[in-house]
C-alpha cells in the first residue's frame, strides 16, 4: 500500500501554506488581539482558490477534496495561522 501524497494534495499543501504565509499571517496578531473579524478580502480569495469547499462536490460548488486532502489542509492551516 502506497501512503505518498498525490501531486494533487502536494499542490494544495503548497498553495494554502503560501497564501497563510503572505496573506494571512501579517493579519493574524492584530485580529486576534484587537478581537476583530479577518479582512473580507481573505475569505473571498480563499473561495476563489478553492479553500472553502473541502469535500462538498464541484456540482455544490464545493472543491470535492478526499478526506485525506482536507485534513492536509487543515492541518497547514493550523500550523501557519
């Protein structure tokens, strides 16, 4: 049995560790301290890379992640905001 990651969940691991690095982070410490909601404009790019469908199926709308791939995700999500 094969446990390596798929090109495909290798490019999402990328992708959501890049964008919290540049885009989230320099946010992070303010909305947290000042107990504010994070820029609109986060969340709006995160819907057009794809971030906030997890497993919901592409006809929903959704990016139709395996379970496996999700939990990448979150997990980057974790460890770099």
């Amino acid at each position: 049995m094969d446990f390596s990651l798929t090109d495909e969940q290798k490019t999402y691991q990328k992708m959501v560790r890049e964008f919290a690095q540049k885009e989230v982070a320099p946010y992070v410490t303010e909305c947290d301290r000042e107990e504010k909601p994070y820029p609109v404009h986060i969340t709006k790019k995160m819907g057009e890379l794809g971030m906030l469908g997890g497993v919901i199926p592409e006809k929903y709308g959704g990016s139709d992640m395996d379970f496996t791939t999700l939990l990448l995700v979150l997990r980057k999500w974790q460890k770099h905001v």
